[in-house]
C-alpha cells in the first residue's frame, strides 16, 4: 500500500511538474513575441518612413552581437521578420499585445501613432494583398478578438513567421495559427500542412462527419487527418475486369505500403489487409486495416476501382459497426470508414451518407497514367525499360 500511495503521488508531481513548465514556457513565449512585435514596430516606424538608409538593421543587428556577445535571434534578417511580424499584424496592438509595457523602452509617440499600415511600401514586405488588408479594415469583431487572444501567444514565431510566409488570408492564418496551438504542431508538421495546403481542402473532403461525429475536437482532428484526393504514382493498372482491378490495386498498395501511408498521411499504422470479420458465424474482409494515433481511431478502407456506388456506404457501415463492437478499445474514438475510389458524384455521396450511424469519407485517387501529358514521357514504359535492358 505504501509503495501505491508514493507512485500516486509521483504521478501528481509528475503532472504538477509538466503543468508549471507548460505554464512557464507560454509565459517566456509571451514576451518574446510582444518584444518582437514592438521591436518590429520600431523599426517598421524608422525605415519604411525612410529615416534611417539604407543598412542601417545590418548595423543594428552587428551592434547588438557586440553590445551582447552570443545573443540570438537578432540577425539583420531576423529582424526584418520582426517588422514583417508587426505589419502583418498590427491591428493586435489593442487587444493583444500591451504596449504600456513598452513605453520605457520606446518613445510615447511612436508607441500611440496610428497603425502605418497605409503608409507601408511594398519593399522588403511579404503576402500583404490588397484583399488581406480590406479583411484587416474589418476586424476585430467579437469572435474573431477570442480566436485570436486564445492562440496566438500559445504559437512561437517561427511557427508564425512560417505562417505569414506561405498563407496570405487572415482565416487560413487564423486556422494554422489555431492548430499549431491546440493540435502541438511543430514548425515541420505545419510546413507540410501549409505546402499540402489544408485550410483550402477544409470541406472538399466528403464526409458524413458532421452527423455522426459529436464531439468537436475529434470531429475536427478526423476532418484534418485526411486528403481529399491520392496521387498512387507507384500503381499501374492496365484496363481489366473491376474486380480484378481491384485486386491489383490493392496488391501493388501492400508491395507498397509504406509509400501508401506517406501518400495517406502522418500517424498511420498499417494492421493489415483482407482484415478478417466474423458476424454470427458469417465472414467480411475489408481490404485495408489501419490505426491512426492522433484520432485513436480504426481506419477501415475499401477499394474501389471505378466511380463510388451509393451500396458502398451500407457495406462500409456494416464494417464500422462490427469493428466497433468486436476489435475497437474501450479508450479508443470510433471507428471511421473511407472509400477510395476512381471518381465520385458528391450528391450522390451526400445521398449515400445522409443516413448511416458511422463516419465515413470518399477519397479519390489518381495513377501515372492521368499525369498531364508534359508529365506521361517522363519515364519509359515497362517495355520500353525491358528493350533498354
């Protein structure tokens, strides 16, 4: 008993420890994106109304290595980020960063002047649209105040510097920011996501999510967790019977899989193919079985080599519920189901899922052979390769 109640209380030190670390590490990244703001602020005032030449943040930054010999972070280009940082975002001064703090450091009047966001020149300035800055007239309401205020300090600047560099909407902005706080992204997730352009295939998967998954950060996680659309340029198949299409696909995605869970996606384990079910002595094997540790979910994946049927969805419900019932964990979400097909009809699809109990999603994919033609030539054919050798 002695020894449970002092493993009990590790853990609670444990947690007591993580807790204060966390606590401390959002106040250290707190104030260092308010100094990098008002730094920015500063020397956005300074050089974009031309009162200091040209060089003068090279010599400024050479001055601070010398003044303070190993500081980092201040290099001529990171300081320029800073300025970015704050012209990007100046509309936060009132409601996010408090500028009083700063009034020690930096005169009064640069501190209460106007935002210069009309005065900017478009030198030295990245991903400002006319269109970004006609969304930024319009800001804060109420909602948009209490997105931001909630994440973004909890985001360090290189996750906001790669941000602003890559996505020039305020919503795509706000949502990267978002999921960089709550999903823990570091900065390489979040340039893969950013590259792979995630905010703008929000919606286009075709899913029944929205009814049959109710707790939100779940729902939200599943919606981020999957493409829209593959590209299996590992796959060759000739014109055949669909079914023996089928097959072959799903042969060359197992003599493949480890390019097949790069083309799906982080966090993707592969169980198996042909997974074995057994309902009241009767047998059902979905062609692909995978686990994703983010969403704590079983993937089940059917493949399909034509256009996607609306009688998919009742065989893929069927799965979801037996892989519920017999294989799902008790600490695991539920399962979710994808049809990878050919082509799908959305409508259709709406039509389908409209009454099924399980998530599930249709994902579409494409082969070599439906590369655009400057793409085709590229590489020799298979007898091509044969006469070669």
């Amino acid at each position: 008993m002695k020894q449970l109640s002092y493993s009990s209380l590790v853990i609670e030190i444990k947690a007591a420890i993580l807790e204060s670390r966390y606590r401390a590490s959002t106040l250290v990244n707190k104030e260092l994106l308010s100094l990098y703001f008002h730094i920015g602020k500063y020397i956005s005032y300074h050089t974009r109304d031309k009162n200091w030449g040209l060089g003068a943040i090279d010599i400024i930054s050479n001055e601070l290595q010398q003044e303070l010999p190993g500081l980092r972070g201040f290099s001529a280009t990171n300081i320029k980020n800073m300025r970015i940082f704050y012209e990007e975002w100046n509309f936060l001064s009132d409601f996010v960063f408090n500028s009083a703090d700063f009034k020690i450091l930096f005169n009064n009047e640069l501190l209460n002047r106007q935002s210069v966001t009309a005065d900017l020149e478009n030198t030295d300035r990245q991903s400002v649209t006319a269109d970004l800055e006609n969304t930024y007239r319009q800001l804060p309401t109420a909602d948009m105040k209490n997105r931001i205020i909630n994440t973004f300090l909890k985001v360090g600047f290189t996750q906001h510097r790669e941000i602003i560099r890559l996505s020039d909407n305020l919503e795509a902005r706000l949502f990267y920011i978002e999921q960089c706080a709550t999903m823990f992204w570091n900065a390489e997730t979040l340039k893969n996501n950013l590259k792979n352009k995630s905010f703008e295939r929000i919606g286009k998967l075709s899913t029944n999510f929205d009814k049959t998954i109710k707790e939100s950060s779940f729902r939200n996680k599943a919606l981020l967790s999957f493409k829209d659309e593959l590209l299996l340029d590992f796959i060759n198949i000739e014109d055949a019977d669909e079914e023996i299409d089928e097959r072959i696909l799903e042969s060359a995605i197992i003599q493949n899989i480890k390019k097949f869970i790069m083309a799906l996606g982080s966090d993707f384990s592969f169980i198996g193919n042909q997974y074995r079910l057994i309902i009241e002595q009767e047998e059902f094997f979905i062609d692909l079985l995978f686990f994703n540790r983010k969403i704590q979910s079983l993937v089940a994946i059917e493949l399909k080599k034509g256009k996607f049927k609306a009688e998919y969805a009742g065989k893929m419900n069927l799965y979801l519920s037996a892989l519920d019932e017999y294989v799902k964990q008790a600490h695991e979400n539920p399962s979710i189901g994808i049809i990878l097909c050919k082509e799908k009809n959305n409508k259709i699809v709406e039509f389908a899922f409209r009454d099924t109990s399980k998530p599930m999603g249709v994902v579409t994919y494409k082969t070599p052979d439906e590369l655009p033609e400057k793409y085709k030539n590229i590489i020799p054919d298979i007898d091509r390769l044969k006469e070669l050798m």
